[in-house]
C-alpha cells in the first residue's frame, strides 16, 4: 500500500527559527515521486519541490531545504530563519506511475513575530 | 503567480441552484484535474482529463458533472448539491508524462445552503 505520513499536526515557532516538517512515505514501487506543496490561508496549493526515487540529491533553495534520504522513507522539509510569511499548511505527496497525488495530512505551521 | 486560474474565487448555492465553476490554463498542459478538499483535510481527487477525455472518476456523485471543452479549460457542473459539499474545489493541471508536476489553482470557495 502507498501512504504518506506527517506525523506533526501543528508546529509553532518564534520569526528566525529554523523548523523541520517531517514526511515519511510507504512504497513498494522503485520509481516514485515525491513533492512539497504550501498551501497558505488563501487556499491555493503552492508546489515547492519535485523529487525522484533515483535522486538523493539534498537540495536548497534559499531559506528552504530538502533532506531525502531512502534509507529510512523520508522526505523531510526544513525552513532557516523562519518568517510570519511562511505561516501556511504545509503537504507532503507521493506520486507513482499514475495521475493520483497521495497526499500526507499536512502540517500546519504557525511562525509569530 | 499561479498560472492555473479559476473563477468564482467564492460561490454561494442553494440546494436547488445549478452553477458551474470554471479553470483555465495556458502552460500547454494535456491534463486537468478537479480536486476537492474539507476544511483539515488534505486535497481529494475528483476526476482527472487527458487530452480531453476523462480517464479518472473517483466515484464522484453524479450531482458534479465535469467537462472539458478544450486543452486549456475546465468546468465543473454542480446541480442539486447538498450542505456537505461546501469545500474549496482546486483545479489543477500537468504535463501528460508519468510523475510530472501537478500544478493547482487558487481554488474557489463553495458554500451550499
């Protein structure tokens, strides 16, 4: 079976701190895809990052970074420094060689000033 | 700024009322999807085009009728709803490639009452 798991309902953090959202994800298939998508209040769902089963690469992009690691099935997400505008809920998928998108329960993630 | 548009952004229906919402891209995608998502929850498939034809139903109540007039747009038929299919319904749209990059809309805001 395919899932994937956020097992942080809600995180709160201070403005500049660093915060990790966790994803773990469950397949038995060896080509598979894995995303990040913030959806702020406004409700529209923001990709973020697109990651393949054959790259462990970790990646950065500015503030965000991205740490894959197959080994334990996880797929976790870090925010430097963080601000008020990255107050959002937070998804974690999972894609196979199909058009569904298997989405985790989302994170929300609350930064104050 | 999403590239996926949909229109109205908020939609207030009774019971008996029949209205469409509608989706709109320009990246040359050859896949659309209609997603609808609860308040907590995360997103939920609804049907899925490619090249214009349906080629996913996830079970969805007759009462939500897609159509897809052309590549580029998405309308979502609703008729005779009831209360619990207020939700935010996304739209989204991707390249026709295993794995690719789904990419949504703001989405619009239904109220049935």
């Amino acid at each position: 079976a395919q899932k994937v798991t956020q097992a942080q309902t809600e995180i709160s953090v201070v403005e500049k701190e660093d915060v990790t959202l966790d994803c773990v994800y469950e397949t038995r298939d060896t080509t598979y895809y894995l995303f990040w998508y913030k959806q702020p209040p406004s409700g529209e769902l923001v990709f973020l990052i697109r990651r393949n089963s054959f790259d462990e690469q970790n990646e950065i992009s500015g503030r965000y970074s991205w740490n894959f690691q197959k080994s334990t099935s996880s797929f976790n997400f870090t925010i430097t420094a963080s601000q008020v505008v990255d107050s959002a809920v937070y998804f974690c998928a999972l894609r196979l060689h199909t058009d569904k998108l298997i989405f985790g329960t989302g994170t929300r993630l609350q930064v104050f000033p | 700024d999403t590239e996926v548009t949909q229109t109205p952004k908020h939609l207030v229906m009774g019971m008996t009322n029949k209205k469409s919402l509608k989706c709109e891209q320009h990246m040359g995608h050859r896949a659309m999807y209609w997603y609808k998502q609860k308040a907590k929850k995360p997103p939920e498939l609804m049907f899925v085009y490619s090249y214009e034809k349906l080629s996913i139903n996830e079970s969805v109540p007759s009462r939500f009728s897609p159509e897809c007039p052309n590549s580029s747009l998405l309308n979502l038929h609703l008729h005779a709803l009831q209360p619990e299919d207020s939700a935010l319904y996304l739209c989204a749209s991707s390249q026709v490639i295993t794995g690719n990059t789904i990419y949504f809309g703001e989405g619009s805001w239904l109220t049935v009452v």
